[in-house]
C-alpha cells in the first residue's frame, strides 16, 4: 500500500551523539509540511543495558511507511471530539526491527532502551552555535595565524641579515 502523500520518513545527518554516542544520523517520521503538523524523531540505535556505551548498542531497521485503513472513531471519544465528526482521520504505520536477527541481545537481558522525540510542527534540525563557532574558530584560527605571523617574520628577519653585508676586512 501506498503512504500518504503529506507524510514522510527521512533519514539525516546529526552532529548530537551526547546520548547515543557514536551514532550520527536521526529519521524523521512527519506528517507534513505545516507548522501544526506533528513528527517522531529516534536515532536507529537502541541499547541494551542502562549505560549508553558502543558496548551496549544495537541497531534498528526502519521499513517503509504504510498506509493503513482508517478505523471508525468511536461516537463517544476523545479522538472523535479532536476530529469531529465528518473528518477522517488518516493512519500510517511503520514497523521498526530492534538488533539483528539471532543476535539474542533481549533474551540474554530483558532489557531495551530506545528513545524517540514526538512534537509538534517541525523536528529539531541541529546547528552549530555561535560559542562552538567561536571555539572552533580561536582552536584552529589562533594556532594557523601565529604559524602564519611567525613564519613571515622569520623570513623578514633572515631576508633583513643577508642585505646587510659587512664589508670584509682583511
């Protein structure tokens, strides 16, 4: 079956590995362009034990978005009241795999830990603050200037000793 047109999965590059550490890639799941539009957005790792350590982490595998048929609301029901009547609501799904297959990670520690960030509008994209920026740029531009300054001035001043010649004496 077919997703809906509005509605998306994208996988993206992200700088964050504060929590996940060596994972640098989020997916997306929106339901659309608009700024009311919702989305749940999880890094394709999940662990297995408490501590977020490479030791620990195991991959997921996200499959396509579905389509699925939409269920009658019940008459009496918060969802009904959210889409009133007339409105249908529409629904998708997606089925996400957690570890490899025959990797027995769950059965040896009953244990999974996966996070995903559900809100409203648009998900967070990552960039670089103006700190970062200003630490990057004092770590890396400082150290090539001085290089740069030095070397420069070493030469002038070998430049400078060779015209000035003394006259030999014999």
């Amino acid at each position: 079956m077919e997703a809906a047109a509005d509605m998306s999965i994208e996988t993206h590059k992200n700088l964050d590995d504060e929590y996940t550490p060596g994972i640098f890639k989020a997916t997306h799941y929106s339901t659309g362009e608009h700024n009311d539009a919702g989305y749940v957005a999880w890094k394709p790792v999940c662990y297995a034990g408490a501590r977020h350590t490479l030791e620990e982490d195991r991959f997921t595998t996200t499959y396509g978005l579905r389509k699925d048929a939409t269920p009658a609301l019940p008459q009496a029901s918060i969802a009904h009241a959210f889409f009133m009547t007339g409105m249908k609501p529409q629904t998708t799904s997606v089925n996400i795999s957690f570890g490899m297959e025959g990797d027995g990670f769950y059965k040896a520690s009953s244990y999974l830990d996966w996070n995903a960030l559900v809100g409203i509008g648009q998900p967070p994209e990552d960039h670089l603050s103006t700190l970062v920026i200003s630490v990057i740029t004092a770590g890396v531009g400082l150290p090539a200037a001085l290089f740069l300054f030095g070397g420069l001035a070493v030469g002038i001043k070998k430049l400078v000793r060779r015209q000035q010649t003394y006259p030999e004496i014999d």
